[in-house]
C-alpha cells in the first residue's frame, strides 16, 4: 500500500542535519546552482520521510529500500526518477567518503533511460522576423528589439537575459560578461547588430523608459524595475505571432538556434560549449545532432535522389 505524501512524518533531526551538510558540500566543493541544491534538499526529504515511515533513517537505508521507494511512485516521469535517483546516489557517495555507511545502497540500481529530445530550432529566416517583430518607433519596442538582438547574438539563459546590469555591458569591446550557472563568469561577444542596438537603446530608449527612476538592470520595464522571466517569454510568445510563427517557441528557442546556425556556419563545438556557458560537452553535443537532422531534411528536399 502506497503511503501519501500528507502522511509521512517529518525527517528526523538527524537525516536533517545529515541533508544539510551534503548541501553546504556540493555548494563549496561543486558550486552547484540554487535551484540544483533546492532539487536535492526535495528529493532527500523526501526521501527520508518516506523512511521514517518504516522506522529508519537515511544512514540505515538499503539497496531493497530505495528500490521499494521508486516502486512505490512508480507514477513519476522518467525524468523525475532519474533525477531522484542520482540525488540519492550523490548523497550516498558523500556518507560513504565520510565512513558513514560501508557501501552506496544506489550501487547496480540502473536509472530509466532517457531519450534526449532535439531542442526545436528557428530557420535564419524566422528568427530575422521574430527579431524584426518590434516596433521599434516607441522607447519599449527598442527595447525589446535590443533583447532579442541580444539574446540571439549570445545564446544567453533567459535568467541571463533579463538579469543583466549595466556594468556588464562593454560597448567599446562589444562584449558582456555574463554570471552563469554555479556563478560562473564568461565573456560572451555581441556582434555588431546587437552592439548597434545596445547603443541606440542606451542613448535615449533606457532613460526613456526610466524616467527619473534608477535601477541597475539593463532592461527595465515601464515601472523601472527588471524584468521578469516570465514577462519576457510573454513578450517573445507575442512577437512569434507578429512574426508569423506558429509554432510554440520560447526564449530558450532563440539560444537553440544561436548554438545550431553556428555549427551550421562551422563554428567549433569547443567554442559553442564556451559561450553557452556548458559545463560538460555532452550537453552541447546535442545540437550536432540537431544540425545532422537538419541537413538530412534539406538534402531529401533538394537532392534529386533525396
């Protein structure tokens, strides 16, 4: 029988205390993002309240438990488990460094196999009129003209996007620096379209919009505040309508095509990884095979033997 959530006991101070510590490590060891290290303070709650149910604590679990607790919600998304799978994983791994438990309970339970789903990507032509969607006669329209020039000459995050400051911005250079995941700094170039825009927004757009308010965040809205992430995917959703696009895109959409129409113009894939801000190459390599897939379509369109 599969207990409810809203009945579990809280975890116990010890499995609390237990959490917290491999939270504060991953953060300094690994620089972990918040909302990565929010995930795993989920997950093992979670975790060890379902333990508590059965009379136990975190270091007392064994392989039968775990496999018993994902047998249990068996309902959730492949992606869910995995994710839970490798918080606990992670977690185990640190008590078993600390000589807190004599094996990893994790050890041969297999995650779920996932397909990694191609990211949909605009063609150069439908990102020309998303970006040309604005009307650019109002103080607003150069801005978010100069959002998306700017997101689409970058291949920012969202969060990237809309939390940029002034003091991040080097016309002169025609570079940003840009604070990623785990507080990784990078140096990402701008391109001329987008330096000409910054520039033309930053000489009467901005002040414009501001009034007599100040604020440090480079895109402010019409009460001089940043803007949030969810009013810029708003903002986009509207101007892919305006643009003729029918299909559902966000602003993640626009770094997709950044990454793709470079490796398709023959950048390295070193270089895309860099200034995407990537981590780890395998989550860059997708966009090969989104660029592949493409030229597969175009050579069955145009070949005459496609």
């Amino acid at each position: 029988m599969t207990t409810s959530s809203a009945a579990l006991p809280p975890p116990n101070a010890a499995d609390a205390r237990a959490i917290e510590e491999f939270i504060d490590l991953s953060w300094m060891e690994r620089g972990l993002a918040a909302a990565t290290l929010s995930a795993y303070r989920g997950d093992l709650s979670q975790f060890s309240r379902w333990l508590s149910g059965r009379g136990l604590r975190l270091e007392e679990a064994r392989r039968l438990d775990i496999l018993d607790f994902l047998g249990e919600h068996a309902h959730w998304p492949p992606r869910t488990i995995a994710r839970r799978l490798s918080a606990l994983r992670r977690f185990y791994q640190h008590l078993e460094r600390e000589g807190r438990v004599s094996d990893n309970p994790c050890d041969r339970i297999d995650a779920p196999r996932l397909g990694r789903p191609l990211p949909g990507v605009l063609t150069e032509q439908e990102v020309e009129r998303l970006l040309a969607a604005p009307e650019v006669d109002t103080a607003l329209g150069v801005r978010d003209r100069t959002m998306l020039e700017v997101l689409y000459a970058t291949g920012l995050r969202v969060s990237e996007l809309v939390g940029l400051r002034l003091e991040q911005v080097n016309l002169l250079q025609g570079v940003l620096r840009v604070v990623g995941k785990g507080g990784k700094e990078r140096l990402v170039p701008l391109g001329e379209p987008a330096v000409d825009w910054l520039e033309r927004f930053l000489e009467r757009g901005r002040a414009e919009i501001l009034g007599a308010r100040l604020t440090p965040a480079l895109f402010p809205t019409g009460r001089g505040r940043a803007m949030t992430r969810q009013a810029f995917w708003h903002l986009v959703k509207r101007y892919a309508g305006r643009a003729g696009i029918s299909r559902a895109i966000s602003p993640h959409t626009l770094r997709h095509a950044f990454a793709t129409h470079l490796l398709d113009h023959g950048a390295d894939l070193r270089v895309v990884q860099m200034l995407l801000g990537h981590r780890d190459i395998s989550t860059t390599q997708i966009y090969t095979h989104v660029a592949r897939e493409r030229l597969k379509v175009i050579h069955a369109r145009h070949h005459p033997r496609g």
